[in-house]
C-alpha cells in the first residue's frame, strides 16, 4: 500500500459481468462499494476511491476475496502526475 | 476509374458478380504505392460501426511481435436492416478479398479467414466462386460460416466462435484489446474496410480522398428501409445530407423520425434531415453513423411501438450470460410494451423506465445493453409527445396497425421467448 496510499492514489472495482452469478456476496461484504440492482446482480457505486478511505479498500479486497465466481478484481491506480 | 466517380465498390458484371479478370481490369493497379503509408494518409475509418482508424488497427497489430497472425474479414452483418456487406459481397467479392490481402500482407499474415453469416446462401455461393478463382501462393484464404445472430458478428463473439464454436461475446478487461486465434493474433475488419483498403493500395490515399469531407473522406454504403418504395443499398460520399440520401432512395420525404446506426442507434427529429451524413455532424446532433443504417420511420406510424419492437427483439437476442442485459432487456421491452399499449395510465412505468435505463447503462461484457438503451434514450426524446400522451393513457391508435417500418424479424415462437 504505502507508496501509492502516501500519495494519495486511488482504487477501481471491475466486475466481470459474464462471470458473475447473482451471488450478492459482494453488496454483503462490501455495502457501500457496491449495491446490487432489482435482480440480484451488483452495481459499483463509486469508481475512483481515493485509497485514503481505508475502510472502503479493506472491504473492496472482502468482496474480490469472498466473491464465489472470483469475478471482482480491486485494481489500485496510481496518482497522476 | 475516375476519382470522384460513384459507385467505387458496388460493381458488377452483368447479372452476376465480377470475375477476378473483370476486377482486375476495372481496378488497375495504377502505379506502385507502399499500401501502409497511404492507408496512414488515407484517414479511412471503421466501416463495421464503431469507426476506428484502419491504420491505427492495423499498426497495433504489427507492433505484437513474436506472433503469427491472422486476418479475419466480418461480413456477418447481424443487423436485420443492414444489407450492406451482403450485397456489397454478391456483387463485388474480388474487392473485399483483394483488400483483405493487402491488409494481411500489411501485417505479415498468410492466413485470411472470411466469415459470412451460415444462412445468406447468395453471399456464400459469391464467395465459394470468388475463392476458386484466386491463385495465391503466399496467403491461404478460407471461409467460415458461423450461425446468424445479432450478436455473433461482433468482434469477440467472432473471434470466440472461430476458437471454439461459441457466438459469445467476451469480456475485455484489457484495452486495447487484441484477438487471439489460438495463440495466433488476429485482426478483424469489417467486409467494407476491407474493400476500401483493397481502393487505397491500387489508387492511393489522394484518389481515395476525393470523395467525402476532410475528416470522414470516401464513400459509405447505407441500407436505407422503412418507409421506401424498395429496401435498398446506396453507395453515397460521406457528407451528403440526408435528404439528398432520402430522395435517392425513393424515401418518404416527410417522415416522422428517422433511426440512424441501426438497432442500437438513435432516432432523429426530421428538422435535422439536412445535416451532412459523416461522423462529425452527426455527433453534433447526438447520432452516430453506425454501420451505415437508415431506417425511415413515417408519420402514419407509432414511434414506440416500433422501438418496443425492436427492443423486444434485441432482448431475445442477448447471448443471456450478463445479468443487467439478461434480465434487464426484457424487463424494459415490457416497460414499454406497457407504455405503449396500456390504456391506463402508466407514469410510473414511464420513471421505472428510465431509472432501469440509467441502471443497466455499461454493465454488460459488449455493448450490446448500452446500444438498447440509447435507443431508447433517443426515442423517448425523439417521440416525447407521443410518450406524454401515451404514458397518460392516451395512445395514439397507430400502435396497433398491422404495418412495421423496421424490419424487425418476426420471432419464431412468441410464447416460447425465454424471459428467465
């Protein structure tokens, strides 16, 4: 983390839509990264969390780690310039 | 042939399609061109819908080395109111082969794979004649006829279908994204790209460009349908207006609205049938080109049960594997079914439409969703006080005549649509 967090980077949520089943363990790991719409399957709410926001990348890291169909990838950016 | 001159591609010989000594005698080879540099100065885009640079495509290819590569041409043309790359194929297929050739020598291939849709017969039989009479020592050409859908012709569906007999459409975590056959590299170029490269590298990239405006140069092949005496194909020069387009294909000259780009494109107000056809003025006014689709929609029709038509048939047409457009499409197509023909009054129905819309918006693998939803954006713009009236209960009548405007195929078994 260091680098990148002492800068003040931030962090993006793919989901692959084919992959993911519906599952809706994300939106439980996950509740304010990620919703879920009327049929089940997940919304990324914000992209581009600043990484300052510690709660919301440990619980990012959550959802891709518990997803079933491992169909969430958390990708850290770094600042620019 | 004159620079300046139209048709450049719909060519043929009497009542059947050009020999290859036909071809060659039309299209000379004038003089001795370096066919990378005057695709560079050429400018010409995409003509499969997305209109991205050819030579940029073309560059990217050439920098993945250590692999062997592979040139695939897309003539599947899914779209039931394109016609385009059929015809363009039955007529003139010497030039979409002689174009696929000179971009597999760009990028060093000796393999061209020609995919045509499994049930246009006439396209097929052109192709299959046209192959017999090609001599080619370096390259090897073969045909590949996937199943028809909408979604099969798009260009990781294709590419899966090639690899491993599956029309589906991939997800792409990476951008640019680069197609693998086998371990092979592939590159992917629509039917008509094609046929203008084959243009650029005998005439060059001067000759190419005198036709069209300086930021779309050439010519486009539309399929105009809907409200015309006959469906048909028109090869015009990029920047025509539309009503120059309308009235040479016989259109009604008066319409209601006009949808662009096809079934994921945009309807039009008819105030804007003066705008230049390319792709700088028509994102001015929030259309695109697409792959060249005109469908007139005239004044006797009802503008959202034609939309709900076409997203009622785009809906069974999702590959099904995404949620939001597995579960979304349908549920918009009944949106708007609801819209358009209940009695009673359906605002609500109206909100739940658009927030669904704005829901489902670019959370597919393709864009398949997103093209359903700016069609629907669109006709709800376009048609506004048509939806004012309908959404209070209001309809206009003209929903429930028998007559459609786009060519929306009938569904083989209404009741066994799979809504999930």
């Amino acid at each position: 983390m260091g680098v990148i967090n002492r800068r003040g980077g931030s962090f993006v949520i793919h989901i692959d839509p084919i992959l993911c089943d519906g599952y809706g363990h994300c939106h439980e790991l996950a509740p304010e990264d990620i919703t879920i719409d009327e049929w089940g399957y997940p919304v990324v709410v914000a992209q581009n969390i600043p990484l300052k926001n510690h709660q919301a990348y440990e619980a990012a890291k959550y959802a891709e780690r518990g997803c079933p169909r491992q169909a969430i990838r958390v990708e850290k950016i770094a600042p620019t310039a | 042939m004159k620079p300046n001159e139209l048709p450049r591609l719909l060519r043929s010989g009497p009542q059947r399609a050009l020999t290859q000594r036909e071809f060659e005698e039309l299209y000379p080879r004038t003089k001795t061109l370096s066919p990378l540099d005057e695709l560079k100065a050429s400018g010409l885009t995409g003509r499969g819908g997305a209109a991205f640079e050819t030579f940029r495509k073309v560059d990217l290819i050439r920098q993945q080395h250590g692999h062997r590569k592979v040139m695939v041409v897309n003539c599947m043309e899914g779209e039931p109111a394109s016609h385009k790359d059929k015809t363009l194929a039955s007529l003139n297929p010497h030039l979409i082969l002689d174009g696929a050739r000179a971009l597999a020598t760009m990028i060093g291939a000796h393999r061209v794979i020609v995919c045509v849709e499994r049930d246009s017969k006439r396209t097929i039989n052109a192709f299959t004649a046209a192959l017999g009479e090609l001599n080619d020592s370096h390259i090897t050409f073969e045909l590949q006829t996937p199943p028809g859908r909408y979604v099969a012709g798009e260009e990781s569906a294709l590419i899966h279908w090639l690899n491993s007999f599956e029309s589906l459409p991939q997800y792409r975590a990476k951008r640019p994204y680069i197609p693998h056959i086998g371990r092979h590299v592939a590159m992917v170029d629509n039917a008509e790209t094609c046929a203008n490269v084959s243009i650029i590298s005998r005439f060059g990239a001067g000759w190419f460009r005198s036709l069209g405006t300086p930021q779309s140069p050439g010519s486009q092949l539309v399929s105009v349908t809907g409200a015309v005496e006959r469906p048909v194909v028109l090869e015009v020069s990029l920047g025509t207006t539309l009503r120059d387009i309308l009235s040479a294909a016989h259109a009604d000259l008066d319409p209601q609205a006009i949808l662009l780009g096809g079934y994921g494109g945009t309807f039009i107000k008819p105030e804007h049938l003066d705008v230049a056809y390319d792709h700088a003025s028509l994102s001015a006014i929030g259309a695109t080109l697409g792959p060249g689709i005109i469908v007139v929609i005239p004044k006797s029709a009802c503008g959202l049960a034609e939309t709900q038509r076409i997203v009622k048939w785009m809906a069974n047409e999702s590959a099904r594997q995404c949620g939001p457009c597995a579960f979304g499409l349908p549920a918009l197509s009944q949106d708007l079914h609801e819209l358009t023909y209940s009695t009673r009054s359906s605002a609500t129905t109206l909100l739940r439409l658009k927030e669904r819309s704005g829901i489902i918006n670019g959370r597919g693998a393709c864009k398949h969703p997103d093209g359903v939803i700016r069609l629907i954006a669109s006709a709800l713009e376009v048609f506004s006080n048509d939806v004012a009236a309908h959404s209070k209960g209001r309809t206009c009548g003209n929903e429930r005549r028998a007559e459609h405007y786009a060519t929306v195929p009938r569904l083989e078994n209404e009741k066994d649509l799979v809504w999930e």
